[in-house]
C-alpha cells in the first residue's frame, strides 16, 4: 500500500512539557528537523514507545515564538518606557506596541521575568492546529495552505499525538521520493544488492551466495599461497600450514605464528582488491551515501561519494583482527596488556575499518559498477513507495538481509575447497 495518509508520515520529533525550561526548549528546536516543537501532557520516550502513543498535545512552539521569550525577559531602556510609548501613538522607536513588554516593568526598564525562569508554557501556543492521521495527503496539503507554521502534529480518532509531519513530508510522498529510514546493502559478483530490511533491490538472491562463495575462494587462495611461502622456506612450516595449523603456534618464539597471522591478512585483503567486487563494493558504499545525503541517484553525484561507509562490515573484521592481534599472537608483557588492547580496539577499530576499505575491499568504481548501485537503488525506492510498510512472512525475514545467504555461500565454499584441498593432498602427498 502506498504512501495515502497523513498518519503514514507521521515522525517523531524532539518535544517538550509544559515545565521545560526555555533553554530547553530553543536547543529542542535547533534539533528538531522540521523547526516545531510540540508540548505534551507527559514525557515520552521515542518513536513507538506506549509513551508516546499515550500522549496529548497541550500547545505548539516554532522558533518565531521565541521571540516571545525576548519580550518577557530582555530589559529595555528608559528610552522605551510609557512615555516613550505617547509621543510615537502607542509605539516604541523600535516598532514594537506597549503591549509587546508585558512582562516588563517599564518604569524601571527592568524584565520582570528573568530566563531562566521562562518555561515552555510561556512561549507556546495554546490554540494548536492539527491534521487528523485519517486525512488524505492532498487534504494534508489544504491545511498547510491554511496555517503558517512548517509543521503541524498529527492525532489519531481519540485526539491522541501520533507524531509531526510537514508539508515537505507529503509533497516528498505525492512526488515518490520518500527515502526509507535507513538502507544497507551488499556487493555480489551480480552486482549491487540493497535493502531496507524489508524490501529489496539489485542483484537477486543468487547474487549473495555467489558474494559468500568469493570471499571463501578469497580466504582459501591466500591460505594456499602463504602454504607455499613457507613450503620453498621450510617443508615443515609448509606441510604444517597446509594441514590446517595456520595461526597455530608453529614455534616457540611465536615470530613465525605473527608473520603467518599478518600475511594470511594481507593476501586476503589483496586478492578482494584484486576482484572487480571490489568496485562494486564501493559502488555500493557511494550510492548508500547518496541516498542517506538526499542527492539525484545520477553518476556525476554518487563517483564524488566517499569509498568506505561508517556502518561497513569491514570494521567488524577490523574489531576482531584488533583483538586477535593483542590477545592471541602478541605476547602478553604484562597484567595492563589486556587494558592496552581494548583500549586500542575502542579508540582505533572505526580508523582502521576505514583505512582497510579504502586500501584493499573497494577501489574506484567504474561507470557501469556505478551504474548497478543506481540500478539498486532505485529498485528499492521504486519499491518503498509503492509498499512502505510491507513486512515479509516471518520464515523469509532474515532473507531480507542477506546475511543468511551471504554465510550459506561462504560455507559451502570453506568445505568444499577445503575437500577438495584434502583430496588433491591424500592423492599427490599421502
């Protein structure tokens, strides 16, 4: 079902209580994407909480009713008192009315109330407008046209607040833009896959077993090619290597077993660099940044889109090659050595997550690897709009995020190949 409702746009919003301070309040409304804020009878606690289904609007503030907050408590000089008022017909120099400083004592020149004592109650106002969640976009649209305010909130049949939308909100879903709240995706050897947890678009589902299946091979030829180092250096290295003893301690000192730790890595991360995935990969990452940027889904804006992304599984593998590093094959100096390695896999996985996706699982994305990350994404949004709320049988959930697939092609590729290995051996060694 596609975007119809006013109540389907509804987000939440930073909100406040009649109590709140007026500081509170003004850094409320620096955050709040769509310049209102709400005041409700309760404290609430996010999106979809019972909390704030629970909730009732007592008034509205938008950023021009803090100007309210200067009249009540900004002194004024003698200049404006009353008699400054009769000689400009009831006004100040400045334009404004005698009734603009109620709040002051103008005798005095003095504000009668002091900031930090203004409270959202002071500001706010009381008469608040609303767009019933029934209401159809295009009617959504007429009450904005009747209000000025950017955004209004919106209340289900029982007068119940169910978020705030804005006029961009509804012309965003009348013209089939609206962007799904958070987007993930997958390179494959088919191309770029996308998803939103939900939906999907891009490269199909044997795309993300083939993706499983590469990295494997990946994993298997570095094992394979550092087996064979150390075989021209020394058969006993080589034949312990190709027994499967790799990252085991393979001497006393452990020097060999760090040297087998890190080269086992590197030529990992070579041969991805090596594959054409690896622009695709960062196709991937580019049009994922585009659509989170709201930029046109075209190749002049997603190519000037970084390589590496924040939320890449890349930064797993760099969290546990951290920890692997401190805790397995580096000696332990002393008690503080474990403080060291959490401390350096805190501070530092996120740096090097990026640094290895820059180096070695993307590089620059060809005009056609580009051009399968726009593909996908538009799929997807093509797909959100039309079924924003679709949710998948429960057996087919963890499809949607190609987590299941990805692994299942990863583990018929290690036992495969490593069968396969095992044979070869039984055969031309045993």
């Amino acid at each position: 079902m596609p975007f119809s409702r006013a109540g389907q746009l509804a987000r939440y919003v930073p909100t406040a209580r009649l109590t709140d301070s007026i500081g509170l309040v003004a850094e409320n409304l620096r955050s709040s994407p769509h310049g209102v804020l709400p005041v409700l009878d309760r404290i609430t606690f996010g999106e979809g909480h019972p909390s704030e289904r629970q909730a009732r609007v007592l008034g509205l503030i938008d950023i021009r009713d803090l100007s309210r907050a200067t009249q009540l408590a900004a002194p004024v000089s003698a200049s404006n008192s009353g008699a400054g008022f009769s000689q400009l017909n009831g006004f100040d120099s400045n334009g404004h009315s005698e009734n603009d400083y109620g709040g002051l004592d103008l005798e005095n020149g003095e504000a009668i109330t002091a900031f930090e004592e203004l409270t959202a109650r002071d500001v706010m106002r009381s008469d608040v407008p609303h767009i019933p969640s029934i209401f159809s976009l295009q009617n959504a649209l007429l009450t904005f046209d009747r209000y000025d305010l950017p955004a209004l909130p919106v209340l289900d049949e029982a007068g119940q607040y169910r978020g705030v939308v804005s006029r961009a909100d509804v012309i965003a879903a009348l013209g089939n833009n609206v962007r799904p709240p958070m987007v993930g995706g997958m390179a494959t050897p088919l191309g770029v896959w996308l998803t939103n947890g939900t939906l999907n678009g891009g490269a199909p589902p044997l795309g993300l077993f083939l993706s499983g299946l590469t990295l494997a091979s990946c994993l298997f030829a570095s094992q394979i090619v550092l087996a064979l180092i150390f075989w021209m250096i020394n058969p006993v290295w080589g034949g312990a290597a190709f027994s499967g003893r790799l990252g085991m301690a393979l001497d006393s000192t452990q020097t060999l077993n760090v040297v087998a730790f890190f080269g086992h890595k590197l030529l990992f991360l070579l041969a991805l660099r090596a594959l054409p995935m690896a622009g695709i990969h960062a196709a991937e990452h580019q049009t994922v940044h585009a659509l989170e940027r709201g930029l046109p889904l075209e190749i002049e804006y997603v190519e000037k889109m970084p390589r590496a992304h924040p939320r890449c599984g890349t930064n797993l593998l760099a969290i546990a090659s951290i920890m692997t590093i401190g805790f397995v094959h580096l000696p332990s100096v002393d008690p503080e050595w474990a403080v060291v390695v959490l401390a350096a896999t805190f501070f530092g996985w996120r740096s090097f997550g990026t640094l290895i996706q820059e180096h070695f699982t993307t590089r620059p994305a060809s005009k056609k690897q580009l051009q399968s990350g726009i593909k996908a994404a538009r799929e997807l949004m093509d797909k959100y709009q039309a079924q924003p709320f679709a949710q998948p049988a429960s057996p087919f959930r963890l499809l949607n995020n190609g987590m299941i697939l990805s692994i299942l092609g990863m583990w018929c590729g290690i036992f495969g190949l490593q069968w396969l290995l095992d044979g070869l051996v039984a055969r031309f060694v045993g």
